[in-house]
C-alpha cells in the first residue's frame, strides 16, 4: 500500500501497526523520506494520503502537491481503495473540483467530537459509526467548502461541516487525524509554538485531553484502520486474480 507523507512529524502514527497487523506492506514517499511519489497508482492496492500544514495549492512550497492530487483522482478513477486525511481530504476535494477555504469560525485544534450521519450505515469503512459521535484529533485552518460533485457526506460537527466523506466507491476524505495519537499531538504543540496561545490554548492542556482519550482514539480509529485494510487486501486479491486470469 501506498503512503504519500507530507512532512516528517505527520506520519501515519498508529494506523501503521494495525495496517501491518493485517498483512499489509506500506510504501511510504514524500520529500522527508527520501521517495519520490510514482507517476502512477500501477502496482498499488491502496493510498492513504497524509496531512500537513501546508494548503492543498500551495504548489511552489510543496512542489510535490500536483503529483499527490494526480494519484488522488486516479485512486477515485480506478476505484483503488483511497484515503485522505486532513490536508489529504483536502487534496482530494480539489482534484475532484470541490472547494477548500480558510474556516469561518477560526480553526479546529485539538480533541473535538464529530457526529456520523445514519446515512453512513452502508459505508464500509465508517459504517459502524452511523447515527454516534466519536472523538477526534483535530488540526487544520482550512475546511473543504465545497464537496466535489456526488460526494455523500459521512460526518460533520459544529465547527466543519463537512469532517468525512466518501467519493465513488472507494475513496474517503477525513478532515480529522484517525491516526493521530498523544506522541504526534506532542509534535504538533512543539511545531506551533506560540501559535496556540493566540487560539486561547496551551500545548499542556491540547496534549493532556488527547491523552485522556488515547484509549478510545486508538480502538475506534484503529478499528477503521482494520476495515479499509480489508478493501486493500481485497483490492490486491482481485489484481493478482486478472493477472492470472490473462492468457499467456
């Protein structure tokens, strides 16, 4: 499976052991480890798309960007299981022709509950949360405004309409961080300094609230981490069997 990391303290934390746990090998690229992100999804089961602090058309800081929205639209083409977190779902709101702007109401930082829609019943990867509200570790300034054209929404809170989404078949955007743990909220508090004062926060009391809730983070998040290695794997199965299927 392929992972497109964005910058080195935003990394897939916890899903890594449960995506492994499931048999499946990551592939991580982006600028911080060294690889270069491929022309194409050939050859791959899945893609999660990670976050970072940059913004989704932020080419000439992230020169990298094109080339993630490209793999993400393709994903959502050939109806390769897909991923996008934060900046991820953004990038995926994007290439699809959606909107992303800067949040009215200010940002979302830190634990905040999102509420799945009944709707979200039939998802296969957040079906198990329909009609409930979950805690989650939120990090952004921007929101995608605008979904892209026949996106169903799967969960919203106060703060951000539009918190999850699915597009096709196959392709999810989480304007939250499922795989985010204390250990990356630590990173984060370090990289916005003085940020968060400015937002009435302290680092303290940002770590100590996901802390608390690291338990439930990690069976929930971890649970969806396990669901949609299910459709990788799947994905993977139905590869190897047309390549076998094809005459020699």
């Amino acid at each position: 499976m392929l992972v497109v990391e964005h910058q080195g303290n935003a990394g897939i934390g916890h899903f890594a052991e449960r995506l492994r746990a499931q048999g499946l090998t990551l592939r991580t690229v982006g600028p911080a480890t060294g690889a270069g992100l491929p022309a194409s999804l050939d050859g791959v089961a899945g893609l999660i798309v990670l976050g970072g602090s940059m913004g989704p058309g932020d080419d000439e800081r992230a020169p990298w960007l094109p080339a993630a929205r490209a793999l993400l639209a393709e994903g959502v083409a050939r109806e390769t299981p897909t991923l996008g977190i934060c900046l991820g779902a953004q990038l995926l709101t994007t290439a699809l022709g959606g909107e992303v702007r800067l949040m009215a109401g200010g940002p979302e930082v830190g634990l905040a509950s999102v509420s799945f829609l009944g709707e979200a019943a039939d998802d296969p990867v957040f079906g198990d949360l329909a009609g409930g509200a979950a805690p989650t570790v939120q990090w952004h300034w921007l929101e995608a405004a605008v979904l892209p054209a026949g996106a169903q929404l799967l969960a919203s809170n106060a703060a951000c309409a539009n918190q999850a989404f699915r597009v096709g078949s196959m392709a999810w955007g989480v304007q939250f961080h499922p795989e985010a743990l204390t250990g990356t909220a630590e990173d984060w508090v370090v990289e916005e300094g003085d940020g968060l004062t400015e937002l009435g926060l302290t680092g303290d009391s940002v770590v100590q609230t996901v802390r608390a809730a690291e338990p439930q983070l990690r069976d929930i998040w971890g649970s969806v981490a396990e669901r949609f290695a299910t459709l990788v794997r799947n994905e993977h199965a139905r590869a190897e069997e047309n390549v076998g299927a094809r005459p020699a």
